[in-house]
C-alpha cells in the first residue's frame, strides 16, 4: 500500500507545479497571446495529499514529461512490446486493470487532470504494474513532438469530453485533422478503439472515421460494436448504465 507519509520523496510542490504547468502559454511573434483551440478544459478538482504523494514518490518510475523529440519506447519500458495510448483515462482505473491483464502490451496514458494522474499512479502501485507509464499534458503535443511515426499498436478514447453544445463540437478531439496524424503513428495492424455514451458523438466518430479508406471497422453492421470484454467497466459508466444511458463502441484496425 502507498505510503501516505513524505519519505524520501521529490520536492512536494512537484505535483502543484505540474498542474501550474500542463497548459503551457504560447505567444505570437509580438507578443500576443496565442488562443488555442483546446478539446479539454483545466478543471480545479482538488489534489489531494494521497494522490499528490502518489505523484511526487513515482514519478520518475510512472511519469513521463513532454519533450520536443520522439520518446525511446524501448528503453522507457525495456522490451519491445506493441504501445497502447490512452487518451483522457480520467481516474486510471480502467487503464491499470488494463495494463495488469496485459502484460505483452505496453500502455501510455495521457491525462491533464492531476488528481486522475496521482490516482492513476497511486492505484499502479497497488496493483503492481510495470506495464504502464502517464504523461500530464496536452495530447496533441504529445502526438504531434514525443511520439514518433509507426511507433504505436494502438490508441484508445474513452469518453472524451463530448463537447455537447454545437457551438463547442469544434472542440472535440476526434476531428479529421486529429485521425490524419494519429495515423502516421499508428503501425500496420493497430487499432482505434473509441467509446462514448453521447449518441451524436458516436455518430461524428463512425462519420469521421468511415472517411479513411487505410482504416478497417470490425464491425459486423459497419458502425459499432458490442462493449468488448477487454474494456474494464468504470465507474462512470456502471453509473451511465444504471441510469439508463447507452454507450457506442467503435473498433476500426489499420490493416
């Protein structure tokens, strides 16, 4: 079990300066600031001193930091199994039992929210995974510099924010613009796994997708497919299900 006392560990600010930090300002040759269109908000949920010693004791054994050139999967995890990331694994749950049960594959989490990346840690941890590594950052960053060109197995999207206004749909991530570069980094045989409980959204995935004649959908009525095993349940959706929602499952393969 984690160790809720300091011992040892790096510098307890470690944890608030990276949620100071995961949203870095960008400014234009004069100075302006630079807006960008952002597929998540910071939300102010408070850290707390659990998932804060969780960070700031494993960091350097769990964590991964933005960096301008592609990461050394095989040094970072020390073999040279497939890569799996995971965009947006809110609390981790799902994404450790994951990597627990998959010990062949190798799995990259990228989450902005700092409680979920301590808790994600924290729950590692306990579980003893070895498997597993997170990143607190803007994914399309992470995509777009540290992740090199048909170097991943597969990427998963859980739930994204769904962005449900029309007026905010700009600002979801599964956007023709987001499958063109996802692409480039996915190897021949990787998959996308998508899930939402938003049916609109579900449908802009299926739409956006279908539009790539390199990806495959595996499902047998060419939209979704039945929630697979392989996918733990999280709580948010054992809530989703309780309360009557549905959820649509999209599994496309590059061949």
């Amino acid at each position: 079990m984690l160790d809720t006392q300091s011992q040892e560990q790096l510098p307890t600010t470690f944890a608030d300066q990276k949620r100071k930090t995961v949203e870095s300002a960008e400014f234009t040759a004069d100075g302006r600031y630079k807006r960008k269109v952002r597929s998540f908000v910071l939300r102010t949920g408070r850290l707390s001193d659990y998932q804060k010693n969780a960070m700031n004791q494993n960091w350097a054994i769990f964590g991964l930091d933005y960096q301008p050139q592609p990461f050394d999967f095989k040094r970072i995890y020390g073999n040279e199994n497939p890569v799996i990331l995971e965009i947006g694994f809110g609390m981790g749950s799902s994404l450790v039992e994951m990597a627990a049960q998959n010990p062949d594959k190798n799995y990259l989490g990228i989450e902005v929210h700092t409680p979920g990346v301590g808790a994600c840690i924290a729950y590692a941890v306990e579980k003893g995974v070895t498997n597993l590594r997170v990143i607190c950052h803007d994914a399309t960053e992470i995509l777009r510099d540290s992740i090199a060109d048909q170097s991943l197995g597969g990427l998963q999207l859980f739930f994204p924010d769904p962005w449900h206004k029309a007026r905010h749909h700009k600002r979801r991530i599964v956007q023709p613009h987001f499958i063109d570069h996802l692409l480039t980094k996915l190897q021949a045989g990787a998959f996308i796994h998508m899930a939402t409980d938003w049916q609109d959204y579900a449908e802009q995935m299926l739409t956006v997708l279908q539009q790539y004649p390199q990806l495959r959908n595996t499902s047998a009525s060419n939209d979704y497919i039945p929630r697979p095993d392989f996918r733990p349940l999280t709580k948010f959706e054992q809530r989703g299900q309780r309360l009557g929602h549905g959820v649509w499952d999209l599994y496309f393969i590059k061949p």
